[in-house]
C-alpha cells in the first residue's frame, strides 16, 4: 500500500471516536490555524483538530488530499483561503463544509485576543 493510501484509510481510524475532526487552516500553519486548533480543541467545542498551510513556499504543514478527506470540517483564516479551498475540495469531490473566520494575519501564536476572536467567531458562524 503507498504512503497517501495507508494515510487516507487512517484516516477513519476507530480509536478517534465521534469527535468531530475540524482542520484549521492558514497561509503558513504557523500562528493563527495552530491557536484556532488549540481553541476548537478545548471546552466548549472539545474537536479533534489538525493545522495546516495553504502557501507551498513556506508552510510547515502544506494542506493536501488527505487533510482534506481527514476533516468533517474546515475553519480559514481568510476569505481567499475559503475560496482557494472551495474550489480544491470541489475538483476532489469532497464535500466538507468550509467556514471563514476572517481573522488576518496580524496575532501571535496563541496571543489571547486571536484565542479570544476565534472563540466567538466560531459561536457566531452562521448567525
């Protein structure tokens, strides 16, 4: 079995329980997905979270095929990366609902008013 097949079948691997999967996405994977995954991660949405870059260039993690199938949902920063990812997960045929938090690239990891901004975006999506 190649690499991206053994990881796509971990993918739906048991031991994740029901927990949703939720992968967070910005330009680099470095700042603002890591500190929306350590939110979305704890109380009161408890998500199993992944980060990951969009920028091939200079992402720590470049998002790819099997982020993509992993996820029950993804979360951007940007209005561009939703679009940008839209369109991705349709040439896929992946229907993964993708939210945009509009948050820009302006906060430190883990700075406590991008923690406290992703918090009440994320309650506040679809609102």
């Amino acid at each position: 079995m190649n690499d991206t097949r053994a990881r796509i079948t971990n993918c739906r691997n048991t031991y994740q329980k029901d927990f949703k999967r939720v992968l967070c996405v910005c330009s680099a994977g470095l700042l603002r997905s890591p500190t929306a995954a350590l939110v979305l991660s704890q109380e009161p949405f408890n998500f199993n979270t992944r980060c990951a870059g969009l920028n091939d260039e200079y992402a720590l993690i470049v998002i790819d095929n099997v982020l993509l199938t992993w996820a029950d949902e993804i979360v951007c920063m940007t209005l561009s990366q939703k679009m940008g990812l839209e369109q991705k997960l349709s040439q896929l045929l992946i229907d993964t609902p993708v939210i945009c938090l509009n948050i820009d690239d302006d906060y430190p990891y883990r700075d406590p008013i991008l923690m406290r901004l992703i918090k009440d975006r994320y309650l506040k999506r679809g609102k």
